[in-house]
C-alpha cells in the first residue's frame, strides 16, 4: 500500500522509472477551477533533471496527459487523473540493481516487501520519477489555494555545511526568490551552496541539505489535535519524497535547546486582530494553525547513488562484493526537491482545508 | 476530528484535564494476549507527574479500568475500552485561561477551531494529560510485539545545550537504561541534564530537549514506498504528543550536512543473513524496514507554561496585557515523555505489522 | 475490526453484553450543540426491552454516562465519549454458548474469527445490546440536524406476513406515528402485526418483518458517485444491526419487476423550485439526494433465538445434539430496532452533510 | 468524493463516458501473480454494449492498455494503473443532457452537487461506462482468489416479472452456467426473460431485474461484526453499480417473512467438519463468514433511458417540457450486470482477506 494521501484532497500516484510511466488520480478537487496547464508544466520543469550541473544529466521533457476530470477547460469535480509518459530510459545503466542492491536504497527492502516481484529498472516504483504526480498535484493544489489567498514557497536552507540559517517571516523577501530556480536568500550563500555540489560532484560523491517551506495566508483554526495535526498530517506527506530524513516546524530541532521565556510565541492584539509576535513555532500550535505562516524544514540525506565503489551483496549468489554503480545520478537531490517540498505542502494544507474537519 | 489513530491497531481517544476521565478504545488487538495489568500501570507510572523535582509536583495516580475487551484476562480480539477517571483537579488554577490564552499553548488555536465551545480547564482536550490513554495502549502494543521478538526502549538524548551525542546500536547498552527513570547512557551527563532542569525550574522557566527512540527486532520488509512509510506513520503519530516540534531517523538533520560515501549504510552477507554494517537510516529505506534498529528521534520544545509575566491578550476585552500564569507545570517535559515516544513507536510500529499491506 | 463508522461524524463503539458495559466515542460533533439528554434517554428508552410483551422481559434501565465532550452544557467539538453500564445480566442462562453455539447466531462465526477468546456471554460484542451506544449517536445526531432542518422518522412495514404496503411521503402522516411505540399507519394493521407476534411467541417461535426509514429536509446534492454513495454509506450502516438481511431504496425489490416507464421519476418546476412528481428512487439518484424525502428499507429476519429444540454441535466434543436453548429473548426484534434504524439513518446523513465532499 | 474502494485491495478509478477515457489504479495486489489479460479482455467483452439485442446498440471493444504494476508478466506488488481509451462516441446524441436532465437519471443530482461544471457529455463520470474498471479490477481479484480456492459466479434471478426462483448451492450447477452470456440455471425461464427486454424494447421501454450472486470457498471467519461486516462491505461496493437499488443476503427480504424455526441454519459435524445444513443465511452470521457459499441478491431498476416522451425541465429557461430523449441504450441493463456483480463481489471479499482484520 502507500498509493493514496489525503482525505478531501486526495492524490494517488502510480508508475515506474523505466514502465510506460507514471501518473495519479486526484479525488476532491472542488469544481470550476480554470486550470492552468502551463503553471503545471513549469512546476514540472522545475523538478526536471538535466536543467544545470547540479542534476542530473538526464533529460525529462515530462508532457502531462490529462486523461479525465476537466471539462472546457474547468475542472470537473470529479476525479482528475493524468499520466505522465516515460522517455531516454537507458535501462542498461539499471539492469545490475536487480541482483546487486545499492546501498542506501530501497533496491533491497523493496526486494524483500516485494518477494523479489517489484521492477527494479531505475529504482522502479521507489524511483525519485514517482515525486513527478506529486508535483502535478501539488500545482493543482496552489491554483485552488490561491483562490483562497493561500502562497506557498520554499528556500534551500543548507547544503552540506552551508547554511543560511536567517529566518524571515517577511513575504516581500520570500516573493523575491519565488522564481529562482535556485532559491537562497543571500546570493553568496548560493554560491557557496553550488560549490559544495559541485565539490561533490567532483568527488564521484553526493551531499544533503535542508529545505525550508513556508506557506502565507493559512487562516487560524485550521487543523486538528492529536492524530490529525498539520505536523503529523504534512510530514506523513513529506517523508514520502525519496531521501527525506527528518522533519520540523518553526525552530525544529533547535527549540529542543532553549528556554521558554526564549520561544514562546506571544501574543498581542494588531489593529483589532489577534497576532503573534514571533514564530518560533511556525505556525501551529496543537496541531491547529495560529495565523502565523507555517513552516517546516525538511533534512535530505546525500543521494545514495554515488560513483565511488561501495561494499554490498550479490543476492542469488549470496556473495559479499565491492561494486561500483554507474548510471546518471544527481550529486544532490535538494534543488529538485524544492518544488516537490511545495506541491506536498499546498496538497496537505488544501487538504486540510477540504476537510473543514 | 483528531481522535483516532492506525488501520490494524487503531486507538481512538477522548477525555479532558478536568472532566470526569480520559481514556480510549483499542479496535484491532489480537485474540488470546494474556494481558499484563501491572505492566501497564508500570507505564503509566514514568508517565505520572508528581514522581520528582523535575516534573510537576500535581499527584495522579492513574488507576485504569477496563470496560471491555477483555474475558478471563485474555484480550477477546473485540474493542479493548478503558478510562482514567480524573482526581487531584484544582480548576481554579486555570480558569482565567478561558479568557488569557496562554503563549505558545493551543488556548488560543482551540479556541478559534471550537468557536469558544472546548473545555478550557487545564487545556482541556489539548491537555498532556491525554497522553495517558496513549500509554495505555502502547503498553498493550508492547506486550504483542515481545511475542514477535520486539522491543520498543528510549533515552534522553538532550535537555536544554546537554547533549548525550553518541549513539549505539548495541542493544545491552540500551537494555542497561531500560527501567532507569530518567534514561541516560553515561551517569554525568545524566547529572548534567536534570541540572539544566532544576535550573530552569528555579529561574521559573522550563527547558526542552530531545528524545531518541529505538525498536529492536523489526524484520525487513515492514512499512510501504510513499504516503504509507513507516517514517510518515511514526511522524503522524508522534506528533500527537504536546510539544513536539521535529521528528527525524537515524541521522537525522544532521546527515544533511554529509556526503553520500560518509553516511550510506553499506550490506554483507553475515553468517548468511544481509546485515548492514552501519545505521545512518535509523533502520528504514524508502518507508520500509531494514532489518537494523528503527532509531527516531523526536524534538520537544520548552514548556510553554512558565512563571515568568508574559505578553498576551484579553479576549472578551480585546486587550493586550501582561499576565504571570500561575499553576504547577512541568519545567521540563522531557523526562515523562520518555514512555510516551516509546508508546507510539510500539503502537505505530505494531499497526505496520498487523495491516500487512 | 470494525468497531468505528464514518468520517466526518465517526462513531467508535465497545463493549459486551455481560461484560461492565457497552459504549462508544463520537468524533466530529459540532462545538456549540446544546445537548438535550431527556432526548437521548428517550431514544434509548424505545429500544430497551422489558417494555411490552412483544419484547424480552429484560429489564434495561439505560443510563448514560458521558465522560468527555460537553461542558456547560454545550458540545465541546472534540471527542463525546460515553458508557451505559450492565445491569441485570443473568449469565447462567447463556453459559452453555461457550460450548454450544446458537444456530444462525454470530456464537460460531465468532468463535472462529476470534479463536475462541471472545467473550460469549449473552453473545458477547455480537449482542444486540451494542445497539444502544448507536440509539446514543443517533440521538445526538438527530439533534444537529434538527438544526439544519432534516426530520428522520420510520414505520414497521411489515411482519411477517403482514404487510402495509401503502407508501407516504406525505409529513404530517408521518408525524403522526412519530411517538407511537409500534409505529404503522393504519391501527387494524399494526393489530394484526402485533397477533403475529404474540402468535410466534406462543409457539416458542420468532418472526421478521420490515423497517421503513425516512428523511424530511435532505437538500439535493449530498452524497458521491460510486463508492461513497448514499445507499453504500447507509447500507455499511445498517447491516451492523444484528438480524439485518437486506437494505433497499425508494421501491426496492418491487423496481426490478417493474418499467421505466412506470418508476422514472419525472421532474417539474414547482414555484420555481425543481422538484420530482414520483419518488420511486426514495431520494437518491447516482448515489446523490435529490431533494425528495429519503426512503429506506430494511429487512430483519427473525429472531434466531427460539424456545423450540434445535441440530447444534457441541465444539469441545465435537458432537452433534439437538439442543433446546433458554433464556429471555425477542419473537421479533423488529419493534425495538426501529429507534436503531432512525439513528444509522440520523448518523449517515449527517456524517455525508459534514464531510462536505 | 467516491472513487476509491477497499482498504486491503483498493480501487481507484476516474473517466467519463465521452472523454478521453476510463480507468482505474489498484494498489494491494499481492505480487508474483502471473497476469491472465485474455481472462480480463474476456469479462469485458461480458459487460461491453453491442454484443446482442438485449443490450445498447454500441460497440465498445475495450482494450486495457495497463501502465504500470507488472513487470515480466507478474504484479509488482505496487500500484497497477491501466486505461481505457474510449471510441466510438457520439457526443453529439447527448449534448441536450446538458440542460435537460433526463429522469431518474444522474444528471439533475450531478449538476446540483457539482455547480454545473461535471462533464454531461453521456452521463459523464456518472456513465455505466465507468464499470469497466471496476471488471478489470474484478478479473484481476478474481485470479488472485482463484490461487485462495474462491470462485465467484452469478445468475440472472428475474427480469421483469419472470422469476426462477429455486436457489441451489450445488456448485454443479453453477459451474455449468459460468459461461453463458445470459446466465439462467432453466432455459424456458431463460428465453422468458429475453422475451420480456425485447418486449419492453419493443415498447421503447425498458425492464428492471435481479442478479444473484455467488462465492464458493470462502473459509469460516473472514469479516468483521459491526461497521465492518461482510454484508456493509459489500453492499457499499455493489450500490455504486448505476442502477442497483437494494441488496440483500441468502433469502433477502423474503427471510422477513418467515419464522425463526423455518429459516435458522443449524449446523452438524458432517466428517469432522461443522458445516451449516442450510444456508438462509447465505454465508454470513454477525459480519463473518460461516463457510457456506456467500449469496448475495442485487435488484436493478429498468434503465432510466427510455424511447418515450417524458416530463422533465429545462435547467437555463427553468422551464417544463416534455422531452422524447434519443441515443442508443439498453433495454435492461441486467445482462450486462452481471460480471459487474461478479467484478465487485470478488473485489470485496478479496480486500477482507487481505485486511486480515
């Protein structure tokens, strides 16, 4: 299982790497959105390989199918499936993944759930190539959130030992990288994240980093306590993206280490409207919005494709070996997850929304 | 909605600070467990509040009354119900809190979801205290799992800037601290954690920290790709707990800063069996089991409950003023959440074996 | 599993016929909804037996304890939990169930699924008695929406051979059966209903017959295509009612015998509002309400529980034995289930309005 | 909301009847089924229009293109997508649906709910057409259970007025109908039936029906008691089936009729074995499985489309008319039901072995 997020929302995806292609279904978009078909595309060009030296040389010219649920151009209200069809697969580069699990992968625990059935082609159905529906789904998503006044943006916020660990709340800031392909604040900052991938790259190596997303407009209330939080709800949708390793909120990891009186987002009255005087929360708190806008850093391991040789298995001969994996591989999967970071955000906010629960 | 958790071992909860109880309903416990009360009611002790200085000094004695599920001290494999009932109450401590909502507290968002209508003594529905039934049924979890060879066990990994860093797989070291009421590999670090506490405690401020979770015995192949991953389903749960503002595996955020040749966790054949020599992944690829330790690691913020004056509002005035909270509040939450993450990882950990999808 | 309907009004029921008591948790009432508990009570009042010789001499003194979710009065919006002790519970008369199943009873299906650790008593958690924590959502239900206009009423349709067969979507004829106890149209009818009780019960013998449900004010436009239509909703709903063999809409069986000509519903403007002349589709078309009053109905087979002696097996010794059961039961069930098929009806509807999808 | 069925074998599925086409996701198949596509192209053929005079005079010739979820000629075990591109459309014998609907058809129901934008063109979404999925959905099911020892079948039980109403469980007997196109255990019973559609063609009307329909080897224990019974289940599954208006099980509402003595299934060890020495029941006590072949009784309304003048309105001008609909359709959509029946009775009870609950 796995197929299937949301509940009034509700994307399901399907495909392989190297199949025919890949695609979902989408149950509960509200009828009468105006769909804008190149907003799609450009998101999709986003997540893309092969568009700069810090991804992979792959190319994906990745056309979408619609194949039901708009009609004279609105949607329908009824379920929106589309599929996205496969192009340059060099399945030759793969082929060796049937036997010899790459470390770090899912080759050998999709082996082991799959009794040895599943494709392993490209990494088959675990294939980085399935967050491709998610993000189709996700630009859905942002048209019908920016109808309710709804932006949701993201930063990189480190790469390897770069960080750029500024926070602003400031939307005119946020606007400005919005359409960087390469979204950092400070632009040395940047630089010096690009060299840290390409270093990498040099090395035959790879390197993580942090995606930082934020979303403005998100109305106070929203959300539920308990096992249907926005946390819980966004990081179930988030640590679907391959490589996702830790999630949090406002200050994360690093409120763990303060004091109260420090983080504490208080309160005060603003022209008649209740607000919030910091955000070290991002915006949540009990699992329901406070008006403030939500945040969430997302920690990417290194790729595990890595052009180095690495100690693994052979498993029909049961042998151990040292083995070096071809193929072409992103040194660094943070700046195409940038837009698939976004499209899971806008999915589970609107979710949250449709919900009303 | 909130109330409900897992699809093969499903929790449904309910109950507030200072109504009449707490308690839930476990749908989905296999027939013929012979049920171990005291082990239960051991759990819900390290939960108790009252127990040391480093918690709050209210008394709760939690004594849990089955209502059903349960024949001849067998579970009957039908809903398994039980309830707290509440005793200790002083209400009058918080009912100023029905108008001042309290910083960084779900006061404020509670009261905009319910329009006014929840319960706002000690928090309500919102209050800590929830977290009891979710030791209830983690305790019953743990007792089906140790017939499938599982075991769920946790430490104090930070308090405040104390970190205890390193980590082991070594699962004596872990038996070692498993009934230690204040979980810490090495004793001075320990001494060092529970001063950050006192300290805190006596400049009437509260202190956060981090939990990090282990389960031992989980066979590979547990967990789904994608919306189903065992990662996305331990977040979605653990994030039910107040106060919790991250959660990541193995590494963490920090195997964001790596590269792919530090941190891939490579396999060999060991005594014919695929081991993986390292355990950076914390025991799950691509949302499913590795064979190695599950290892999560769960961020908790400082208290938001202090005694120090703090900025907030008036909401039937719609003023803003300055208020010191009074109230006997936990300066660290910390400590009594150690059975709590380890509750969830029993629970969500089991629901993963048990819906064997 | 199975113990929890709906998604935006969910129910959670437990408990046993002789065990502490039976109960249940309800998600997603409205906050604000000021609680009439005489109504409740009510309810509850008309499915206890011991209230007519057409029902088992039981005596059931229903009260509900209600442990979470009100304050002041009001519904809070987060979880309503509730209990209605055991009382009067002769065990003795049921203990040879544990050996020797009933005949057409869930006492076999039971003992398998749960291998032999459910609680037998009474029927353990299959006991009609479960029905009560329904009868208690239902009412509550019915409350909400009693505020958004929607009435759900029902009438026996039959007993055993005794049928009345007209159909009335008239209100005000069916307001008038509203509080009748054996709710029927016609007196002479609901005389000959009752001989065929007294008749069956007699002989030591039971007898089924047919419930007819009703919903006023249901706007058209609620409900799903496919899989979450109406009738499945409501169907899933119903067949939870021990007895319950079969589920129909509008004219039921009776359409398939009949031509389009005959039973398609024709549309007209009615001062301006779109309304159907005929209503053979009780309400529903493409699994969406089309404004016309809601019919439903429901086939309950006789009460399998009789006085006679019966072909059983004994488990233990593996021997066939004719067996003659004792104990208080039913000769129809019918009379009490009617407050039972008004509260699936009240709960289904209201959880479709809520979940808004 | 709607498209997605089952927990343990779960469908999703979108289309319109004159867009690009339809289809349908499955996620839960168990992998290493070796895929018979002739078995699936065969139960298509079943259900497609166009193949005699008792059914629509269109010719479907649906070819399943399948785009993902099989590899080497087995499942994955992951997601299964396939399509089904339409033809032979002629959209413009529709186009008036959209401001006229027609009677006792989706068409008024499908407007409201979705504001006028779901696609009219043939039904649309709401299109019988969309049951071609659920065939190969059901096909794909039915190999999986086939490898359990379960085999599904169907009979037509009446048109119109004419009945066979002798029920046998003597698989014999159903074996030998398994292969006809018009399944009916009596040939002059048969050849009544078809006289009674051409009858009703003739008239440009069009008849109603009842399809029973069958499981042998369904062991003891599978299902739920409650929410989750194998009646609630399946019954949610066959009222998505345009047309269905009750479902029943074992006798249906006859059962309602009779006495306790005459319709209790008592049981006996016949060869160590309990067994059920009639099957009243069709299968299921209390939610579960007894191990007698599952019955279960599906009434369908004659098909709203008719040849003759009707009443309805005119949605733009809101105003009356009388309106003769053309377009080619079938007299009795029974026929054509049938592996319909058979698809979602063998998905259904698939997904409750595999839930495992």
């Amino acid at each position: 299982m796995g197929a299937t997020l949301g509940q009034g929302y509700k994307l399901t995806i399907f495909g392989e790497s190297h199949g025919k292609g890949v695609g979902g279904v989408i149950d509960g978009i509200p009828p009468g959105i105006s769909l804008d078909m190149s907003a799609i595309s450009r998101e999709l060009m986003r997540r893309a390989p092969g568009n700069s030296p810090f991804t992979s040389a792959r190319q994906e010219t990745d056309g979408v199918d619609i194949l039901s649920g708009v009609y004279q151009g609105h949607t329908t209200g009824t379920p929106l499936a589309f599929v996205i069809l496969n192009k340059d697969m060099r399945s030759g580069d793969y082929e060796k993944s049937m036997d010899i699990p790459r470390p770090s992968h899912a080759d050998y625990t999709g082996f082991v759930k799959y009794k040895g059935f599943n494709d392993p082609r490209g990494g088959g159905h675990f294939s980085g190539r399935l967050t491709a529906p998610i993000v189709v789904a996700g630009a859905i998503a942002r048209q019908v959130l920016h109808g309710m006044g709804v932006r949701v943006l993201s930063r990189i916020a480190s790469i390897g030992n770069v960080e750029e660990s500024v926070f602003s709340s400031d939307r005119a800031q946020w606007d400005k990288i919005a359409d960087k392909a390469f979204p950092v604040f400070d632009d040395a900052k940047e630089h010096a994240m690009k060299a840290c991938i390409l270093d990498a790259r040099q090395s035959k190596d790879s390197v993580g980093g942090v995606i930082q997303g934020i979303a403005f407009g998100i109305k106070p209330g929203i959300g539920s306590p308990f096992f249907d939080t926005i946390e819980g709800e966004l990081s179930k949708g988030l640590f679907a993206i391959p490589g996702v390793k830790g999630v949090s909120f406002g200050d994360g990891f690093d409120i763990a280490k303060k004091r109260g009186s420090e983080v504490n987002d208080t309160m005060c009255f603003d022209q008649g409207v209740i607000t919030h005087m910091t955000n070290h929360n991002g915006g949540v708190l009990g699992g329901i919005s406070n008006g403030m806008p939500l945040v969430v850093n997302v920690a990417f391991k290194p790729t595990p494709s890595i052009g180095q040789p690495q100690q693994t298995v052979a498993l029909r001969s049961s042998e151990n070996l040292i083995h070096t994996f071809s193929g072409r591989h992103d040194p660094c999967i943070v700046p195409r997850a940038v837009p698939v970071v976004e499209s899971l955000l806008a999915m589970v906010l609107l979710d949250q929304v449709l919900r009303a629960d």
